[in-house]
C-alpha cells in the first residue's frame, strides 16, 4: 500500500462520517471522538486506530510504524458499518422517539392530575 491509497482510506472514512452521521470536523480524530457512541464499540475502536494511523502518517518517519494490513482491516470495518446507514431512517427514529416521549410524559402527567382530583374527592 502507499500513500496515496492509504490517504484515500482515511478520506473515504473522513467522508462516510461527514454524510451518514453528520460529523462536520476538520480531522478523523476530531470526527471519531465527536461519533463517540454513534459507533457501535468494535467500529469506534477501529476508527481510533484509523485516526491514530492518520496522525502518525503525517510524519513520514513515522509512517514505518503503521501496520498496513490492519489499517485495511479497520477500513474494511469502519466502512461496511457506515455504509449500512440510512440518514433518512435515523432522523425518522429520532423523530419518532421524541414524540413516544413527549405522549408518556402527557399520559403521566394526565394520571397523576386524574389520581390528584380522584384523591381530593372532585371526581
């Protein structure tokens, strides 16, 4: 592998970050660490070797120390995850979430003024 294409690794996953999960940051690792629990634990966990490796990238001394096989073992990864996205679903269940919430919290609400007025002897 050589620079170009383990540039366009890490730009692959930079991007995927960017679209599917809507990580706006100026490096990987900015991105990774604000992805925090969006990635499921094994992901996350390649991702901040991604991250790592891009970062020792950067000097070229220390790109030697880069272990290439398991840097397209955790691109393979971090890639499949991302692409098993779908932004669409995500913000529909997170829509949906936000209303099953605001109804509890009403039905609750409701309950306990029903209880207060039954317990006061006005119903």
């Amino acid at each position: 592998m050589d620079n170009d294409q383990f540039a366009a690794q890490i730009s692959e996953v930079s991007t995927l970050l960017s679209e599917k999960l809507k990580v706006h940051e100026a490096t990987l690792d900015r991105q990774v660490d604000k992805a925090g629990r969006m990635l499921p634990r094994k992901v996350r966990a390649e991702a901040i070797y991604l991250a790592h490796a891009a970062s020792l990238a950067e000097n070229p001394k220390l790109m030697r120390m880069i272990d290439l096989p398991k840097v397209d073992k955790a691109h393979l990864a971090v890639t499949t995850w991302l692409r098993t996205i779908d932004p669409l679903e995500r913000r529909w269940t997170r829509a949906l979430n936000f209303l099953a919430v605001i109804m509890f919290n009403i039905l609750l609400i409701g309950g306990v003024v029903i209880w207060w007025l039954w317990y006061q002897g006005k119903v």
